[in-house]
C-alpha cells in the first residue's frame, strides 16, 4: 500500500470514511482543511438507486444553482442575424452558423455551454459524434435549445449546472469554490439534491438517493447524513 504524504494525514485527520456527517459540518471540515494556494472547487458525488442502462430509469436535468458555481463559463452559440446579435449582447464569446460548425470539426473547443435556436440544429446535429462525448450537445430539455438566447446565456453564466447519471448510476458535479461561505454551499447543495429528487425516473426502485459524498479538489472525500440535506420536496420523493 502506497505511503500517504504528509499533506493528504493531515487533510484526512478527524474524518472517518464509514461515518456520514450533517451537512453543514462537513461543510466547515472541508474548509477547514483546504490548504492549497488555489481556490479549490466543490463537487458532490450522488450513488443513486438506479441502472442508467435502462430508459426508464436515466437521471439527467439542469439546475441554477443559486450561489453560482465561482466558474468563469465560456458559452458558444448557434444562431442567425438578430438572435445572432441578441447573442453577442448578452454576452456569448462565440456566435455562428455554418462557420462555427466548421470551426468546431476542425478543433476549436474554446467553450464550456453551446446553446443553439430551433432553426440551427440541422446544422448543429452533425456535430454530434464531437459535441456528444464532452456533454455538449445543445437539448431543448436542458433549455439550451431556445429561441431565448439571452435567457439561456444568463443562465450559463449565472450557475446552471448540467447533471448526468454515469453507467454504475453515480452523478458528479461541480457545486461551488471552497472559497463560498458555508451557507453559499450548503444552498448549492441542497438546490442540486432537490433536483436529482425532481428528476427521479418511474423506473427507480427502492431507496433512490444510496450515498452522497462531498469533496474539494485536493481535499477528503465526506459522507454526509442525506437527513440534513432533505427538504420537503426531497423527502416526499424518497
């Protein structure tokens, strides 16, 4: 077994793997021990009771998170003349058409949201084989296939999360900065796990939301208590 550095002791001191913990105190031991000198993101982990390999049971959805994410979020949007300009106002940092998609094919992946109107999927919907792999793809249930541009952009930049359950029905996400104060946090949170409960599928049996673990980037992986997480709507759906 590989010899732990003397940085990750000290990080992992006082948490107990096998012990879940109320959210705000795993909140306060992840800040507690983040010593690095760069802000650190938060991210959530979510086992979930389901086999994503079964249509009715795919958990996947956006949600605003309501701290923001502390991420600088490059967005790329397909559209045509005024929605192409309402685009660039709104403050897209790549606008196109047909350009774009060439663009795109020949490597350019300078964006972290790609948004499209209606009309522009046609063209958008080649670039599938690329977009698809790196969650890219513009979908109207995510609301990044819109006539609202400038809704969907303020969106992007102002804290939507994508989620996605991956094959062993594991969902990860970014949820903030370890810089966030505990209750910017702990509202992201709770705003993500509200959702995951939102979009539980019909095909989910038994006890839907199995683990839930909090890290930061170069911190501890915390098991927190899903009872201190749980709000009316959560629980309702458990």
């Amino acid at each position: 077994m590989a010899k732990l550095s003397k940085r990750l002791r000290s990080v992992r001191k006082g948490v107990d793997p096998d012990q879940t913990y109320p959210l705000d105190a795993a909140i306060k031991m992840l800040k507690e021990r983040s010593t690095v000198k760069f802000d650190e993101t938060v991210e959530i982990a979510m086992n979930l009771g389901i086999d994503p390999r079964h249509a009715d049971q795919m958990v996947r959805g956006m949600v605003q998170l309501p701290s923001g994410t502390g991420k600088t979020v490059r967005v790329a949007v397909f559209a045509r003349a005024e929605k192409a300009e309402a685009a660039t106002a709104a403050g897209a940092e790549v606008v196109g058409a047909e350009e774009l998609a060439q663009e795109i094919q020949g490597g350019r992946l300078d964006f972290d949201r790609v948004i499209a109107t209606p009309d522009m999927m046609p063209v958008v919907g080649r670039l599938g084989k690329i977009l698809g792999p790196r969650g890219l793809m513009p979908n109207p249930k995510l609301g990044t296939v819109t006539a609202d541009v400038a809704g969907a952009i303020a969106a992007a930049k102002g804290g939507a999360v994508e989620f996605r359950a991956e094959r062993a029905g594991v969902v990860h996400a970014g949820i903030g900065k370890i810089s966030f104060d505990e209750a910017a946090l702990a509202a992201n949170v709770k705003a993500i796990v509200e959702a995951i409960f939102r979009a539980k599928p019909s095909g989910a049996k038994g006890t839907y939301l199995k683990k839930l673990v909090l890290a930061s980037t170069m911190g501890p992986g915390i098991r927190i208590d899903v009872g201190t997480v749980a709000t009316e709507s959560t629980s309702a759906a458990a």
